[in-house]
C-alpha cells in the first residue's frame, strides 16, 4: 500500500488524497515510515516484551501445586479447594488460577480415589426369536407390557 502511495506522489498527487483514497490518514503513513524506509511491524515484540502485573511468581505457583497435593486438598477439584480456603480466611489465587497452574503441571486429571466416570453405550439388544425382548410401557397408564420381537408398537 505504501509503494501505491508513493507511486500516487511521485506522479503529482498529493499525500493527503492518496492517504484518504487509501483508507489511511497521513499520520498512520507517517508512522509506518522511519527515515524514508518502511518501518518493521513490531507489535508481536512489544506484546513478548511485557509481563502481566500480577503474573504469579514462582513462589505462589509451588504454594498453589503444595494446596491442591496436600492430603486434605488432593481430592478436591479447584472449584471445592478455593472455597474450603476462603472459610479459613485463607485467599491463595483464584480459581481459574489453580486449574491453569495445575494444567500447566500435568495435574487437572481426574482428582480423588475413585476411578473417573467411564462413558460406554449400552450393547445393543437383538432377538433372535420371540419373546426375547421386552420393553416397558410409553406411558404410566399402560398396565400391559409389549414384546419388541416383530410387533410394531
């Protein structure tokens, strides 16, 4: 877009008409040129360069993963841990805190001594005669009970 701007004023136009047919004011084209040359985007290095104020520090990271391995606490999700420390009138970080610093640690699984919930489908039921499969009735008010094997309900 610049070299079609400059092209524009090197043939006689004027920068403020170009800019304006460009979609740019002539303060953005300013600033995109540094010496005559254009300038390197730097918005990437000036996002890396910066640190949250209140990013954790090493220290509340290795407080948050003792918590949440603790004896007491090792059961407990995120979601229970914060709540049981705020009755004490203890505040470590906040949720969302302790489930992206566990993440981070490998350690969002499945918390507690029961074994997590397994998702299977039911097998699915085929007569090979009949009177093999039964089903309940739709509705409550209908005391009979069908067969499922080649009658259509």
């Amino acid at each position: 877009m610049i070299t079609l701007i400059d092209e524009a004023a090197e043939a006689g136009a004027r920068c403020s008409q170009t800019c304006r047919v460009a979609g740019v004011s002539a303060r953005t084209l300013q600033r995109w040129r540094e010496d005559g040359e254009v300038k390197a985007d730097g918005r990437k290095q000036a996002g890396a360069q910066r640190e949250p104020a209140n990013k954790l520090s090493e220290q509340e990271r290795r407080q948050i993963l003792a918590i949440a391995n603790a004896p007491e606490f090792a059961p407990m999700a995120p979601s229970q841990i914060v709540p049981a420390l705020a009755d004490r009138g203890q505040y470590i970080a906040s949720e969302s805190s302790f489930y992206r610093v566990l993440r981070e640690a490998n350690q969002l699984a499945h918390r507690g001594k029961a074994k997590p919930p397994t998702r299977r489908r039911p097998q699915p039921l085929q007569a090979s005669a009949a009177n093999q499969l039964w089903r309940s009735p739709a509705s409550p008010d209908t005391r009979t009970y069908a067969c499922c094997a080649g009658i259509r309900i």
